[in-house]
C-alpha cells in the first residue's frame, strides 16, 4: 500500500469513529482534520468532500465485514457452521472496531440522503451482500438451507446480527456480546434450514 493510500485509510478509519460518535451533520472535516493532526487543506488532497468521505467510509466498513465472510465463505465447513462461524468473527468485530458496525447503523441507514448518489440500493456495500448471497446460495443448493427469496433470508441473517450490534453499542445487554453468539447463529440458523 502506498503512503497515500495508507494516509487515505487512516482518515477513514478515524472519520469512521467520529461519524459513529458526533454523527454525520456534527462532524466537519476540520474535526477529522484536527483528529488527523492534518491541515484542512491537505484533508482536501485526499477527498474532495465530506459526502465523498463518507462514501468512501461505508466501501471500507462494509468491505472489512466482507472479507471476513470471504474468509468463512472459502473454509470446509457445513452451511450451519459457517453461520456459527460467521457471527462469531461479526460480534468480534463489533467489539473490537465498534465503528464499524455504528458507522453503518447510526450514519449510512440514518441519512440516506448522503448517499443518495453513488450508493443507490447495494452499490456501496455491494461486496459484503455478495458474499451473504454466497452463503446462502451454496446453502441452498447443498439443501441445507431452504431455496427462498434472497431479501427475505438477507434481512433476517443481517437483522438478527446488526440488531445485536445496536443492542451493545446500547450497552443494554445483560452479559457480553460473545455470550449471545451461538445463539444467534442457532436462531438464524433455524429460521435459513432446509426442511420444516
């Protein structure tokens, strides 16, 4: 990775945080700029503009969840134990690198309008909902998941998952995050299996 690259990354990973935090209209580029221990000019030399930032932060947040279920995707599992496997390492990231998912909750689902152009429907998260499609795919076609419409069984599994994610973010769970996970992907499981 060149150094501008790396520079282009660590803006985003700090406007992620405070986007999650300050939200979207609360957050100027002179605070990403001063987190950064930049000038507001050179912040320009990397993004055009605040939306394009934003843009850009939602393809990096939504790609870390990609290639985490790439990982999972590509492992010799059954289709149950990749979504045991899955939520696992979702709720680990959670926990580790909380903007991520509050990134997604509180800023992308929450002013659309930011992304109204260039990110219509799946196109800013797009590698992340393909990698779902392939899971759910490759389930069904083994018969271990029912054949069903892929919306339904998308916004049940990211659902039940980001629900959680909200939930601690919350802090209204009564024990940790990782507690909950295998029941979780035993509920999604039950809801996504072949035959009842």
């Amino acid at each position: 990775m060149s150094t501008k690259e790396s520079k282009k990354t660590s803006i985003i990973e700090n406007s992620l945080k405070l986007f999650s935090q300050k939200g979207f209209y609360n957050t100027t580029i002179p605070d990403i700029a001063k987190a950064m221990k930049m000038s507001v000019g050179n912040m320009y030399n990397y993004f055009a503009s605040k939306e394009e930032l934003a843009k850009c932060a939602i393809k990096y947040s939504t790609n870390v969840l990609a290639q985490e279920l790439r990982e999972v995707n590509n492992l010799e599992l059954s289709s149950k134990e990749k979504i045991f496997e899955f939520t696992r390492r979702y709720f680990s990231k959670v926990q580790k690198n909380p903007e991520i998912i509050e990134y997604f909750l509180r800023v992308y689902l929450s002013n659309r309008e930011v992304f109204s152009q260039g990110c219509e429907g799946f196109l800013c998260v797009g590698e992340f909902v393909t990698e779902v499609m392939i899971l759910l795919e490759e389930g069904a076609s083994k018969k271990e998941f029912r054949d069903q419409d892929f919306f339904a069984a998308f916004g049940m599994f990211m659902g039940s998952l980001g629900g959680f994610a909200f939930l601690s973010g919350e802090k209204v769970l009564e024990k940790d995050l990782m507690q909950y996970s295998d029941l979780i992907a035993e509920n999604i499981y039950r809801a996504l299996k072949y035959g009842e």
